[in-house]
C-alpha cells in the first residue's frame, strides 16, 4: 500500500485519567447490515443548524451523522483532531476504499494505519465528499468516529453545554458577539486554532482547545516553567490504545483573555501530539471537555482566527465590576 505523508489525528485525544484506564470494554462485532435512517435537522435560522449531542463514555460529546446513507452513527467534534476518522465497525460494514495507510500521531504514540476514502458524510443538512480517513478502533476512541479539523474549516463551531446542543455556523455570514464576555484571537497552524497569550502561574503559555479530550493536558516544558508538583501519578490512554503516565499536579492560575480560573487540576507528560506541532520545548497546554465546560458556551470561528467564550452569568457579573472599578475617566486623569 501507499503511504500517505500527511500526518492525522495529532490531537486526538487524551482518552482517560487513572480512575478509569483499566476499564474494558467488548470490542463491537462488524456492522453486517446497515440502514438509512434520516436526520432531520433543528433549524433556528436559515445560517445556524443546531444538532443534538450526546455524552459518551468519556464525557466528550458527539453527533448523528450519515455515510452514503447509512447509520446514523455517533461521532465526537474533535477540534483536537487534525482529521476526520472511522472506525474499523463502519469501514468493514460499508467497504470503504482504501487508499494506503498514514501516521497517526495521538497523545502517547506514532502509529500507522490503514486510510480509507469516506463520501456522502453528512452532518445535519452538510454533505461532506472526498474525505481521506484513517481507520481507528472504537474500544479506543469511545465513538464510532471524529469530525475532524479538516471537515470544519468552512463552520463556526458553536458548542452550548446549558442546552447541551452543538451549532455548525456558516461561516460566510456574519454572527454575533452578544454574550460572549471574552474574545481571544488566535492563530492558525496544521488547521489547528492556537491561544498564544495565555497565562499559568505567571507564564505565557499556548493552549489548544480540544473537544475530543476528557481531560486537559499541558507538557513537561510548562510544568518545569512553573514548577508545578507532582499531586500523583495517573495513566492516560491515546487513541491508537498505547497508555501513557503523566503528573497530576494543581496550578494555580490560568488566565485565558482576562478571566483567571484558580486551582486548576492540569496533567503533565511529554505528548508525541505536541511535538508535531512544533512545540515540544515551549509552554504548551490541551483544554480538554473537563475544563471546557467550566463555561457556558464555546465559540470556535476558523474562519475569522478566534474563540469566543460565554462565563456563567455570576461570572460576567464580576467582570463587568472588575472592569468598571479600574476605568477612570478623562477628568480625573
């Protein structure tokens, strides 16, 4: 087979903290038939789709979709995940294509697998064509697959955790900022959206938001930077199945876009994942669901380079006094 150079999955996702890595699961038997079965969309607006979510195993969140008419089949919008991916139940069942085999880079390891070419995903009322997917399995990924940064580009992800609902916005229309008390401006690399100007504990730090983990996770040139203690030692699981043991330690500070959470409980390791992007040796960490959800909703607009965040209303309150108490007029200058 040919090997394909591009590099998948590079953050797909940290899988699993100590309490539950020893959890097993049956591996699913092939899909032998499958039928269609419509979705029929919730639409708000003629711009906005708002499609249902799950929580699955991990406490990710996933989403109906379709292949070629068949399913629906419950996949994870993982902003971590460079590609889209299936799983080995739904390329057996359907007989994809396949078109030679790829890297996968997942948080704890390398691994080549076989890629297969998926037509006729749809999302909602989105047809996606032409996608190259790798095959993972889903004892692994918790999921029957990933909607990955490949297939996203052209929507403002819009995640509500009070209604439990994900939005897929077009992003050639314009939307609102109402609500959304922080806007941080990010930059693009290998489709993923980076924050550069975070700071923990003091040190400024890039941090990836990534829908697909449980929990969040930062590297081992971070932890040195701010000295941060092993609180214990846990295991983690990546998406090619290969464990991977990390630092749980508590840091005290993280500020993203004014907003500053205290006491934030933030695993360590060094993640193949991050050094692909070209960060091992820089302060970096993955916002995982565990945090993400800290807030009320979750804005990632790939077309416009930003991520908005809506806090809790006690939240907004406070940063709105916060703001008005150092704001000092003309006058009194």
């Amino acid at each position: 087979m040919t090997k394909l150079a591009a590099i998948f999955g590079a953050l797909a996702g940290l899988a699993t903290t100590a309490a539950s890595a020893n959890t097993v699961e049956p591996v699913e038997p092939p899909i032998k038939a499958l039928q269609s079965q419509p979705i029929a969309p919730d639409l708000t607006n003629p711009d906005t789709e708002i499609l249902a979510l799950e929580e699955e195993r991990n406490r990710r969140l996933t989403i109906p979709v379709t292949i070629g008419g068949a399913g629906p089949f419950n996949f994870m919008i993982d902003t971590g995940s460079q590609a889209t991916a299936v799983t080995h139940q739904i390329d057996q069942g359907l007989a994809l294509p396949r078109l030679g085999i790829a890297t996968v880079v997942g948080m704890a390891s390398r691994r080549q697998v076989e890629v297969v070419e998926v037509n006729d995903l749809v999302v909602g009322s989105h047809t996606l064509h032409n996608i190259t997917a790798p095959v993972l399995n889903r004892i692994h990924l918790g999921a029957d697959g990933i909607i990955g940064l490949d297939s996203l580009q052209d929507f403002r992800v819009l995640i509500d955790f009070r209604k439990d609902t994900i939005a897929l916005e077009d992003v050639t229309k314009k939307h609102s900022r109402a609500g959304f008390e922080i806007i941080v401006k990010a930059r693009q690399k290998l489709g993923q959206l980076l924050i550069t100007d975070a700071i923990v504990e003091g040190v400024k730090a890039t941090v990836i938001i990534d829908t697909g983990a449980q929990a969040s996770l930062g590297n081992v040139a971070l932890q040195e930077r701010i000295r941060a203690r092993r609180a214990q030692e846990v295991t983690t699981m990546d998406v090619n199945g290969v464990t991977m043991k990390g630092d749980l330690a508590n840091v005290r500070s993280l500020e993203i876009g004014g907003l500053a959470l205290k006491d934030v409980p933030l695993t360590f390791a060094d993640a193949p994942a991050f050094e692909a992007l070209g960060l091992k040796d820089k302060p970096v960490l993955s916002l995982g669901m565990q945090h993400l959800k800290i807030f009320d909703r979750v804005a990632i607009d790939f077309a416009n380079q930003r991520i908005l965040f809506d806090v809790p209303r006690d939240v907004a309150r406070a940063m709105r006094r916060v703001n008005q108490s150092n704001y000092v007029s003309p006058r009194r200058r």
